[in-house]
C-alpha cells in the first residue's frame, strides 16, 4: 500500500516535499512537518498513519504528544512573561525550597536533581515539586549540567505557579495559544482526545543512546521511571491532561513552526528578553548520559552534533523520539518536525534530513 502524504510547499521548496514523502514512505506511522517564515508557512506537510491500528491517516489538524517539544513552549511562555528573575535563589519564589539554587540552575539543567528521589506519582505535579524542594541534589548546582528530563517540569512549573498564580498550562493557554491562533495545549482537553495520534515505538527503540555506563544507565531508568518503556502511560487521556511542564503538551507541526518564527521576529518576548533565554547558561558533555548539550533558559541551543542542522545559530527543543522544533534566528524562520513513531537518536536522521533540505532551499 503507497503512503499518502498531504500538505503544501512554496516554490523552491519541492526537495523538502520529496524528503518528507521518503521519511513517511520509510516509516511505520506518521509525521508532519513545518516551515514558517515572517508569517509565511512555506513548508506544511502530513502523511502516513495517525494510528496504525485502525489504518486511520495523519489530517491537517492531527495533535501529537511533543514530549520534551513541551520545554520549549514553557520557555517561550517564560521569556514572553519575563516574571523570573534567572539570578535569583528559588526560595524568592519558593521560600521551601533547599538554599543554594538560583532560577537558572532549574532552567539551564544544572540543579542536580534529574529524579525524584522518592515514591512518587510522575503525573502528580504539586506533589513532586513538593518532593524536590526538600531533596538534596547530587551536585552543587551549577557545578554540573545533565538533563532534567522530567524534573526539569516540576521545578519550572511549580516557579511559574508561585510567581503568577496561574498553572503552566493556563500560561500557555493565556500567553501564547489563545492570542496567536496556536493549536498547542499544555493539559489537553478530552473534546480534542480523537485528534491526537497514538505513539509508537520503533523495535529498537531506546533512550540516551550516548551511554554505556550502567551505574549511570540506572540514574536514567530512574529519571523516567516507566514513561517510555511502553505504550500505555504516554497514550493515556492521564498522561495528556497532567499539565507536565517538561513533556506532555500536544500540538501541531504548523503550530510549533509558527511559535518559533513568532518568537524569532520578536512578536513574542521583548529582544532583551529572548537574547537573555538564548545566550549560553549551560553547556558541555552531559554528566549522566554522555550526550553533548548546550542550553539557554529552557531552550536547547545549537550543538556540536548538528540537532538544529546546519545552522550555526538555533534555538528550540527536541522531544523524545524524534521530535524536533525550533528557531534559525539568522534565516528568520521557525521550523518543526512531529512523529508518533518513536525512534532511537542514534539511528533517526529524518529531521536531520528534512532541516537540511530546508537550508538547501534557502
């Protein structure tokens, strides 16, 4: 059976559409991909399977779990709020919390508390946050930098909450989706349930694919504590309506592209405040997973191993599996890729495709 896919592209734009067709023709479910530049989309296309269950294909206005996409939303919301100080102590804020950590520690991945070091419930925001005010890190913060894979939410989500008053999730209603026409959603509601693509893992799928270390294979396991080791959690309505700051928002493609031009423009947060969130607070070889890594205030930022292509200057977040959304500053465009075939980082060039095919258009 061929794969169908859909969409448009702008002249010139035609090797992206042939790229596209061959990462969804290789595939085993589906995909969409974006390109937005000064409020011109010049590249929105879909295709393949938005459940291989039931056979039923990827549409224009399919959702899709963005995993650690989510980040990036958080960031865009924090910089275009500008409510957090990034020197400050947490305890500002969040008088609870264990002195010794400022605002950019939890938002540039250098707190040392990558899990919770306690029995927990994953979708109970409040009550990990509540954990890890009183839980002392593996590292003095700032020492180091390693992924906060999930921590990264409950700190930045609970912050959000004690500065605004309002949730995560009402602030990316409230900020971002709402005044901009986003169909993004951060605590997905049920109406919205039957567009949302059901995920899928590769055979071979798998998490930090850097290490070797299996002392430190375990600080991983710990750090998703069942997620993605199947299908069930991620594709539960539990999973999409926690408002998980660091993973569980769904959205579109055209969307996420739109977000990231929107900000690349300056539309979004003020320019002192975006070049604050994207100057380098953190950056270097991932004490526990070995991968290297280079962040702003909660954007992932350009990195040796190409994860924003062939840009020099980038900014965006990645999601697990294969997502991958962000901004070329210097081109002035936004750009995302979503799947719900979830593949290993060693063995998953689709976006990496797709983005070069877009500078090659340029």
């Amino acid at each position: 059976m061929s794969v169908r896919t859909d969409g448009t592209i702008a002249p010139g734009f035609e090797g992206v559409r042939d790229v596209f067709a061959e990462v969804v023709a290789n595939g085993h479910a589906g995909a969409a991909f974006s390109v937005v530049r000064h409020g011109e989309v010049l590249v929105d296309l879909w295709g393949g399977l938005a459940d291989p269950r039931r056979d039923e294909p990827w549409r224009e206005d399919t959702l899709c779990v963005l995993f650690s996409g989510t980040k990036g939303i958080v960031a865009a919301a924090l910089a275009a709020l500008g409510v957090l100080d990034p020197e400050s102590e947490l305890r500002r804020y969040w008088p609870e919390f264990t002195p010794g950590m400022r605002v950019h520690h939890a938002l540039a991945h250098t707190a040392g508390l990558p899990y919770v070091d306690a029995e927990h419930d994953l979708l109970d925001v409040s009550g990990c946050a509540e954990l890890l005010a009183k839980q002392d890190p593996l590292w003095t913060p700032g020492t180091r930098v390693a992924y906060h894979a999930l921590t990264y939410g409950y700190l930045v989500g609970e912050l959000l909450r004690r500065a605004t008053g309002q949730s995560a999730g009402e602030l990316v209603a409230e900020v971002l989706a709402r005044p901009h026409g986003l169909d993004l959603h951060l605590g997905t509601p049920a109406h919205l349930d039957e567009r949302v693509a059901r995920l899928v893992r590769a055979p071979d799928y798998r998490i930090s694919t850097f290490l070797d270390d299996p002392q430190r294979r375990r600080i991983v396991e710990r750090m998703y504590a069942g997620l993605l080791d199947s299908d069930e959690l991620m594709n539960s309505p539990a999973y999409r309506r926690a408002e998980l700051a660091a993973g569980s928002a769904t959205g579109t493609a055209r969307s996420m592209a739109t977000l990231y031009d929107l900000l690349a423009a300056g539309l979004l947060a003020s320019p002192e405040a975006l070049a604050a969130a994207t100057r380098t607070w953190s950056e270097g070889t991932d004490a526990i997973n070995d991968r290297p890594v280079h962040f702003g205030l909660g954007f992932e930022l350009a990195d040796p191993i190409g994860t924003y292509g062939p840009a020099t200057v980038a900014f965006g977040h990645s999601g697990a599996g294969g997502g991958r959304h962000g901004a070329w500053p210097d081109a002035g465009l936004g750009f995302s890729f979503v799947t719900n075939e979830l593949r290993a980082e060693n063995s998953d060039g689709r976006a990496d495709r797709l983005l070069a095919a877009v500078h090659d258009a340029l």
